[in-house]
C-alpha cells in the first residue's frame, strides 16, 4: 500500500482520534451522558475524522475514489460538533439564580441553532456539488460559502459570550472556570479552522468563476496547508477540551475523596 502526504495524514488521524474518542468517552461517563456537557458532541467529532480519514486512506488504495466529495463533506461538517461543544462548555457549571446566567444561556440556545443551520448548509451544499449540473454546482457552492459565513457569525457569538463569562467568572461553579478558560484558549485555533473552510468554499469553480485554485481543499488540495489550518488546529481545541474534562474529573475525584474524609472525621 503507497499513500501519498494526504494518506499519510490521514494514518496520523486515525492513530490520534482513536484514544481521544476513548478519552471523550471517559469524559462522558464520568461527567454525563447529556448534549449540554458538551463531551457527546467531542465524541461524535472523534468519530466523523475517523470516518474521514478512513475515507481519505481508501481514496488512496483507489478502492473508491468517489468518497473524495464525501470526505470533504466530512471536513466540513466536523466544524458543528466542535462549536456545539464550546457552547456546551460555556455552559456548564452557571449559577442559573443568577440574571445573568440565564439571559445567556437563553441567547447561547440561539445560537445552537445557528449551528444546525450551518450544518445543514455543509450537508446541501456538499451533496449538491457531486452532481453534473451546472445549476447543482452553483447552488452547492452558495450553500457552502453561506455555511462558512454561518460558522464566522457563530465564531463572533461565542467569542463575546466567552468575554461575558470571563468577566463574570464569579457565577461560575470553580471546575467550569477551566472550561470557560479552555474555550478562550481554543477560539483562535477554531477561527484559523473556519478560515480555512471558507477558502475552500470560496474557491469553488462555477458558472460565473473559473479557474480557483484547489490547495484548500482538505481531501485534494495542500496537504501543508491542511495539516497546519486543518488537522494542527482541530487537534488542539480537542486536546484542550479533554485535557481539562479529565484535569476536572481528577478534582471531582478529590473532592468527593475530601468530602468523605470530612464526614468520616465528623462521625
């Protein structure tokens, strides 16, 4: 089997992506098995680069060269589940008999919706560029750059609702506090990603413009530029997401460890 830079990559995801899904797993049982914690949406992340990098490993073997589209899809699709996640991760821990805590998490709803929106275009306008027809083509790639401005709103959103929360860390429970950091840290990671998403659909060829280049694409373009806009910067936001998810979950663990030593010392 010979692969290319772009297979060989592909072979690093998987080998990464692996234990980080058992790790995002790890996190779930530990922290709960709900959508606003924030570890399901890292989890089912993990496993669209999985899927993708498969993908990409087949394409080649030339097994199947038509997962190319798909696996491009893939790519861009993975960018919902990392934003629902920072949501999420903003969310945890508020003291909700605060004004403040619920007028955000109220505007932080929205914006979940914007995601789907955002993913929803991803999905379309993917789908409708593996057609022949010009129209297809066009529409797919309005679809997609509407998806890339989508992300951007989002990418605003959540940025001025980290500020909020930073500036109001007082309303937060002390183990969401390094969530709340973690997000801050990830955002420029997630921007440079979205950045690149937008290249790709903004150098789509259609009926109007010709002649794009392809470097951005994450399946056919620039393995480079893919490794470091795309791979580099996905894994850190999800190597500092877990990293804190498991930091929490080791202080969970003293704590309750403290509080039991406490009752024990009472008795």
């Amino acid at each position: 089997m010979t692969l290319d830079s772009h297979g060989k990559l592909a072979v690093v995801e998987v080998i990464i992506y692996v234990p980080i899904g058992l790790f995002c797993v790890y996190n779930n049982i530990r922290h709960g098995f709900r959508r606003d914690v924030g570890w399901i949406y890292l989890t089912i992340f993990s496993i669209i680069k999985i899927a993708g990098s498969v993908m990409t490993i087949q394409i080649e073997n030339g097994t199947n060269t038509s997962m190319a589209t798909t696996a491009t899809i893939l790519n861009t699709v993975a960018l919902s589940p990392l934003l629902n996640a920072s949501l999420c991760f903003l969310n945890v821990g508020l003291d909700k008999a605060h004004s403040f805590a619920r007028h955000v998490t109220k505007a932080l709803k929205l914006v979940h919706i914007l995601i789907i929106a955002g993913l929803i275009l991803s999905i379309t306008g993917g789908i409708s560029r593996t057609k022949t027809a010009q129209d297809s083509l066009d529409a797919g790639a309005r679809e997609l750059q509407l998806a890339s401005i989508v992300f951007t709103v989002v990418w605003v959103l959540v940025a001025i609702a980290c500020l909020m929360y930073i500036k109001n860390l007082h309303y937060v429970q002390s183990a969401a506090k390094r969530l709340v950091l973690s997000v801050a840290m990830a955002l420029p990671f997630l921007l440079v990603r979205i950045v690149y998403s937008a290249l790709n659909a903004i150098n789509l060829d259609t009926s109007s413009s010709h002649g794009h280049t392809m470097k951005f694409n994450p399946v056919l373009g620039s393995w480079r530029l893919y490794l470091v806009l795309g791979l580099a910067t996905e894994f850190a936001v999800v190597a500092l997401y877990t990293v804190t998810g498991i930091v929490n979950s080791f202080a969970k663990s003293r704590d309750n460890v403290s509080g039991y030593q406490g009752i024990e010392a009472a008795l």
